[in-house]
C-alpha cells in the first residue's frame, strides 16, 4: 500500500461525527464541552472472586417534554453521524476488496486502535465462555474462562464461524444466554468455516519465472502465488502455497509437501527436486487454522444448501428485534465478521464493513432511534 493509503488509514476513525453534527449535539443537549472519560465506568474491581466493569452511567435529562426532545434529536443526531453512507468514514477506494495486502494484515487492526484511542481498553489472551444479557434489561455480561465479567450497554461479537457454532466443544465455545434463534443455530448448518491453509516460503534466489503472478500446478489442492511479482522489495524471492483440504499435517510435512507439488513443474526449462530446493529454501511458514481453536477454520463457506439468507441470519442482531422499521433497543448483542457479510463473505474487506454495520446497529439501539439504515431507505428526514 502507497503511503496515501496507509495515511488515509492512520487518520481512520470509525467514530468520527462530522463539524454539522459536534454543533448540533452541543446546541441540542446544550453540554458544551465535555471532557474525555466522564462517561468512564470507573475502576475495575479487584477485591473478589470476580471482576466487574460497571456499566457507564450516563447523566439523564430534566424531566419534561423539552428535555425528552432534546434527548430524542441527541440520540438521532448520533445515529445518523455513524451512517456509512451518509459520511462515509472508510475509504472505499482501500476497501472495495480487489486489492492485496503484502505487509501482512497487522497495521490495520493497528491503525483502528490508535486512530479511535482504545489502547487502554483492550484486553488480551481473556477467553470468554460466556455472554448473557442481564434479566429485566437489555445489558450485557461477558464472562471469561478465569471467572471476569465485564459488563457494558451492548456487546458486539465477531469470532469466526467455526468457533460461534453452537457445535464447538472446544475451550473456545461461547455459550450465550438467552441462546441463539432457531434461524440462526439453522444457519450454521450451513454456513461453515473452510479448509484452506497457506504455506509461505522464502529462497535464496527465483528459480521460476519473476513476473508470473500465479504458478499452476498439476496438484488441483495446491496453487503458487508469486508474492514476488507484487512487490519484489518486501516479498523478495517469495512464494505463497494455497493449501486446500490439508488437515491436520505438521509444519515439516506440510513444507515438504509443497516442495514435491514445485518439482513437478517446469520453470526456466528446469525441472528442481526437492533437495536441490530445500538448499535454495531460507524460511518458510505455515498456517493452521483447521486446528486452532480460536479459529476452527480459515473463513467461512457454503454447505449444501446454503444461501444469502443464512448470512443474514448470522449477522442478525440477538434477540432478534421484533420489528425492522421502528424503534427497538431489544437487540443487546451484535454480530459482526467476514461469515456476517453478504458482499464480502470470505474477505478482509468484508469483515471490515461488517464492522462499521454492527456498531450502527449497537448506537441505533443504545440511542433508541431506528437504523440509520432504515431511516435512509425510508426517506427520514429532520
């Protein structure tokens, strides 16, 4: 990526209102300036056999009809500041997903941390079990595998398929209560996560042709991308092995098996064997997503039988709201990832906006107000 992308990304902030929409809110709820944290929920405590985050209080209006007003055109006013396709805050032109990324996938994780401040809430290596929502409200409590519980307004969930499935026995197993829909437990029969790993060696030299994006093999589970042809300075020397249906094969193996499929092609009138290759070979990796259990899959995919709608019912919100044009602040948790995105199922990309989609959702239902979304179709106006 040029360095305007990257700086486009760096000043990416998934939570940015717009100058319209600070002044309006300051006019509206008449709070002038307010200083970072006053919303805070305060200090973890640390005294007993569990450790809360209490939920933030938020200060209410007077009472009477003007202060309920001025609440109702808040809310909608931050609703609408969070539509993505009223002021669009991703460029799209970095999203549209006909683009690849040869520095890896870490800087843009990176980037939304640094660019929406949250280095100070994110906690690490926590495994959570467990996500209920507090009886007679629509609160969230996250329950991890060392007994914390962090509580918040709502909770947004974006594990990847393979681990949601109520199916998974694993360590990683969230249990969430009340449980999932019928229409969503039905969806992950047939919506699963894939089996497609990569093995990615670097040599010493290109013993295949420099500008050849893809190498074909006689293999049909194996496919060679030359990461060297798109961008020879970071990806010197480089090739990526796609991997389908490999289970379960140790790294060792697995790199030899990608060497056997390289002999059995030609490159520069030269047929290489597999030892002549593992003198030329410098490093190599090799990914095992079918058998983390954080993972349980490299990305999701169609059953027999799978289809559109069962996207959309992964990615509906839980418990289902009752209606889709009006308001509902039922909705406590949320679902966001790659397997929840109809056009960019399978893809960075994808998971990116589905992102930006559950949290219009969690602010739509936290403020009261009907979907951005739907408010735009509909044709809302002030």
């Amino acid at each position: 990526m040029d360095v305007e992308g990257m700086q486009a990304y760096l000043t990416l902030d998934l939570f940015k209102l717009t100058g319209d929409d600070i002044a309006r809110l300051k006019r509206d709820q008449g709070q002038g300036k307010r200083k970072r944290g006053d919303e805070d929920g305060g200090d973890e405590q640390e005294d007993g056999e569990h450790r809360e985050v209490p939920i933030p209080k938020v200060k209410k209006a007077k009472k009477g009809v003007k202060g309920k007003g001025r609440k109702r055109k808040a809310g909608e006013a931050v609703a609408r500041s969070y539509d993505p396709f009223v002021n669009p805050n991703l460029d799209h032109k970095l999203t549209i997903g006909d683009r690849l990324s040869t520095g890896g996938y870490s800087w843009l994780p990176d980037c939304l941390v640094q660019s929406a401040d949250l280095e100070d809430n994110i906690v690490l290596n926590a495994i959570v079990n467990h996500v209920g929502i507090v009886e007679g409200s629509q609160h969230v409590e996250v329950t991890t595998e060392a007994g914390e519980v962090y509580r918040a307004l709502k909770a947004i969930v974006t594990v990847p398929v393979g681990v949601l499935n109520p199916s998974n026995t694993s360590r990683s197993r969230i249990v969430f209560d009340p449980p999932l829909s019928e229409a969503k437990r039905e969806a992950f029969e047939h919506v699963g996560g894939g089996g497609h790993n990569k093995v990615i060696m670097r040599f010493k030299e290109c013993f295949w042709d420099e500008t050849a994006q893809f190498l074909n093999t006689p293999d049909e589970s194996v496919q060679f991308m030359n990461l060297h042809a798109f961008d020879p300075s970071k990806a010197t020397n480089t090739l990526v092995g796609h991997l389908f249906g490999y289970f379960n094969v140790d790294r060792e193996q697995t790199v030899t098996n990608a060497l056997k499929v390289l002999t059995t092609m030609q490159t520069n009138g030269i047929r290489p064997s597999v030892s002549s290759l593992r003198k030329l070979l410098i490093d190599a990796e090799v990914t095992q997503w079918d058998t983390d259990v954080f993972s349980l899959g490299s990305y999701s995919y169609y059953r027999p039988g799978g289809s559109l709608e069962h996207i959309e019912d992964l990615a509906t919100a839980h418990p289902e709201p009752d209606s889709k044009n009006g308001v509902d602040t039922r909705p406590a948790v949320f679902f966001a990832g790659e397997a929840t995105s109809v056009s960019g199922n399978q893809c960075v990309h994808g998971a990116v906006h589905s992102g930006v989609r559950a949290t219009t959702e969690a602010l739509a239902a936290v403020h009261g107000v009907a979907h951005p979304m739907w408010m735009a179709s509909e044709g809302y106006e002030e």
